[in-house]
C-alpha cells in the first residue's frame, strides 16, 4: 500500500541504513544502535565483524553521506549513551546533523530525527515504544503497535570482536588508508 518501513539492531541498524539509502521504496527507517563516524570507530580502535566495514563505501563518503542518501523520506536514529559497540548518543548525533543538511534542502527538516537513550546496545523498552511511535507518524499507521511486554534484549559483547591484534583485520587495511 506504499508505506514501507525498516527497522534493525546493530548490524540489521547497518542494513537498515545501507538498504533505506539504496532502496526508495523504503519509506521510513529506524536503524537501532548501528549508526557510526569512521573517525571515531578507527580512532577507538572499537571493534566489530569484519562485515561491519564496507571499505568500498569510503570513498564515497562515509555514515553522514549514506545517511543522506535517504533524504527526504522518513529517517530516525536511536542510540545508547553508553555504547560500546556503535557509535554511542554524542557521536551519532553529529552525524545525524550533518546528514540533516540534505533534509533541510529537500524541505523536510522534520523526517530526519535522532534520539538517544540511558543505557548502552540494547533493544530496550523504551527504544521500542519510539519506533512504534515514529513509524505510526510516518507511515501514517495509528495503533501499530501491539502490547508491549517490556522485555529487554541485551546484547552480547563477545559477538562483535574480531580477531585477536596479531592478525590483521579491516579496521588494521582502514587504517593504512
């Protein structure tokens, strides 16, 4: 009925992401914990899969320029203050504000939305209910969501390491660049 929307965790945010810039019959995205800034992730040393790192995207640009990508249709971003796997609240919200930019030139200020979250990479209650709440303003969907049991979904940090630093990882080719 024309109002599709996405929505991911972690690496299905980075999907979330890469598919609503590609895809513009994606209406609405809301990519969760999965937003990043390549300075801050090399400069950290922050550690992921390796699948995690689509090198051939830099030089492109980077998540403001691929954020952009969805403007003007409906983009919001959730974070956690604290995490340690994406980039966490302070991070994304300055790459959300340089990709706004495209939304401000195309007239719609107001579908690129970010909000961040006490805690760290989870799917939390709260972080939930804002999706739910996004998606019925934009794709015009009252009543969406269903009951809501609270149940937290943490994630598991041991997932998201690479290989020990004596093998030489995509962030370590990043790096060289």
């Amino acid at each position: 009925s024309g109002r599709l929307g996405m929505v991911g965790h972690s690496g299905g945010a980075e999907t979330t992401l890469y598919l609503s810039a590609a895809e513009p019959r994606i209406l609405a995205a809301a990519p969760i914990d999965g937003l990043d800034d390549w300075v801050f992730r090399v400069g950290y040393r922050l550690f992921r899969d390796p699948e995690h790192f689509p090198v051939a995207l830099l030089s492109f640009g980077g998540y403001r320029e691929v954020v952009a990508l969805s403007a003007p249709r409906w983009f919001f971003s959730l974070t956690g203050d604290d995490d340690y796997i994406a980039g966490p609240t302070h991070v994304v919200q300055e790459v959300i504000a340089d990709a706004a930019v495209a939304w401000q030139h195309l007239g719609a200020p107001d579908h690129i939305l970010h909000q961040g979250f006490e805690g760290g990479h989870q799917i939390s209650r709260v972080k939930r209910e804002a999706v739910y709440s996004f998606f019925e303003t934009a794709l015009d969907a009252p009543g969406l969501a269903g009951p809501e049991d609270g149940t937290l979904f943490p994630d598991e940090p041991s997932l998201h390491f690479s290989p020990p630093a004596d093998n030489r990882t995509v962030l370590d080719v990043v790096q060289d660049l």
